[in-house]
C-alpha cells in the first residue's frame, strides 16, 4: 500500500532534509513534501524529458518506435515530470525490446544518474537546472483499454511495435478464432496467403497469420483471456482450426 503523503508531511519537515529524492515514483509528491527541503526535491524519469511525461514511458517509447532514449534526473514541481532538468543519460532503443526489456534496460542508467547528482547536492555543488522546452512535450500515461486492442488494418510493423511495448503485460487484446486472446509476441511476415482479406486470419506453417494492412502478421504467443494460460504457436493455431470446424 502506497503512504499517504500529504500526511506524512510534518514528519518529513521535522527531519530537516537537505534534499528530498525520488526514484521512478508514480504518485504525486504534494508540495509541503519537497518544500520541506532547502534544495527541494530531485526525481529520476525513465524517459528524455519532455518527452514521454507520465506514468508509462515505456510503453510509449516503444509504441512511438524512438531510437533513444534515456534517463532524466529533474527538479520536483507541482505537476508531473515538468520540473526543470538537472542531467540526462541517452541510450539507443534496440527494436526488438518490449516495454519489459526497456525497463531493466533503463534500471542501471537510472540508479547511476540518481547518485551522481545527488552527490553534487552533498559536495554543495548542485547543478544548474534548465527549464523544460514545452513545445517538446509529450504524454505517456498508462494506456487505456482502447489502445490495448489490436488493429488490424494498422501495418504489421505499427501492430508489433504496439505489441511489444504492451508486451508482456498486459498483452493486446484481439479475438483469434472468435477466443479472446492477448497477443504477447508478434512479427511482420510477408508469408500471408493472397485469398485473406484485411483483418482474417489462416494457419501458415503452424502459425497463425492475420492479414493486415499491408501484409501480414505471424502471431507468436499469448495468453487466454479466460484462463490466464499462456498459449504459443501451436495453441492459437488450434483456435484457428476449431472456430473452421
């Protein structure tokens, strides 16, 4: 259970902190709390502020196909991720990552970031803060259920990269053989028979192939709504073939 902050604000300001520090929190941190500090409060985002403020950054580095990212040490404001910047740390976006991958990726960077400036703040050598670029800004809250469900007349490559960066949970919801599912793993394969139209689906070499909006895309894994149990190639394929009959 999260603490409740706004209660927890005399306690923060009898403690006489030089510097409050925050670390990937998604809450709000009210204002009493870092006030409560000569040197206010310091967060570290997993993104390159402004871009992607909120609470899923990975999800939408992922979703938007970035090159780079990063980490994103900044002063704490009253509004999300706006606070000016103190330092940031870059780092390429390998395309086959998931929303998972890009998290543990992001760890380290993040807890080195963390350290180093707040070791400045301690040596009385606090660095410069730049106000954030707002016409850079972009959003990244946690995805809605609408943006959880799978289009099929998207392109291949726009239903995978939406995969991965939901991938492994929550999944992308989609109905295979009318069973739902949520998707889990996915690629783009021009291996689609001609006779399917947009959005139908075959077994192609043991795999289900749905065709999009420019070819096709071989589903890999997920799992049943229903059951929770995760399913691979072979299990969508069977859904394929009992909705034929």
């Amino acid at each position: 259970m999260k603490p409740n902050l706004d209660e927890l604000a005399p306690r923060v300001r009898a403690l006489r902190p030089d510097l409050v520090v925050s670390w990937f929190w998604t809450n709000r941190i009210p204002r009493p709390i870092f006030e409560a500090a000569p040197f206010g409060g310091l967060n570290v985002h997993p993104s390159l502020l402004p871009r992607h403020r909120g609470a899923d950054p990975y999800f939408w580095t992922i979703d938007s196909g970035d090159p780079i990212t990063g980490v994103t040490a900044h002063r704490i404001d009253e509004h999300y991720d706006t606070g000016a910047i103190y330092a940031q740390r870059e780092m390429p976006v390998d395309p086959s990552w998931s929303a998972w991958t890009l998290a543990r990726k992001l760890d380290r960077p993040s807890l080195a970031l963390l350290r180093e400036t707040v070791a400045r703040f301690a040596r009385g050598e606090p660095p410069t803060a730049v106000p954030q670029d707002e016409s850079r800004a972009t959003d990244a809250p946690a995805p809605s259920d609408d943006d959880l469900v799978v289009q099929w007349k998207d392109t291949s490559d726009r239903i995978a990269r939406r995969i991965r960066a939901a991938s492994p949970w929550p999944g992308m919801w989609a109905e295979i053989g009318h069973h739902p599912v949520l998707i889990t793993r996915a690629e783009p394969t021009d291996d689609v028979p001609r006779a399917l139209m947009p959005t139908e689906a075959a077994v192609v070499n043991g795999s289900v192939v749905v065709r999009t909006g420019d070819r096709g895309l071989r589903l890999i894994s997920g799992r049943d709504v229903d059951t929770d149990l995760e399913l691979g190639t072979k299990e969508l394929a069977s859904l394929i073939t009992l909705a034929l009959g």
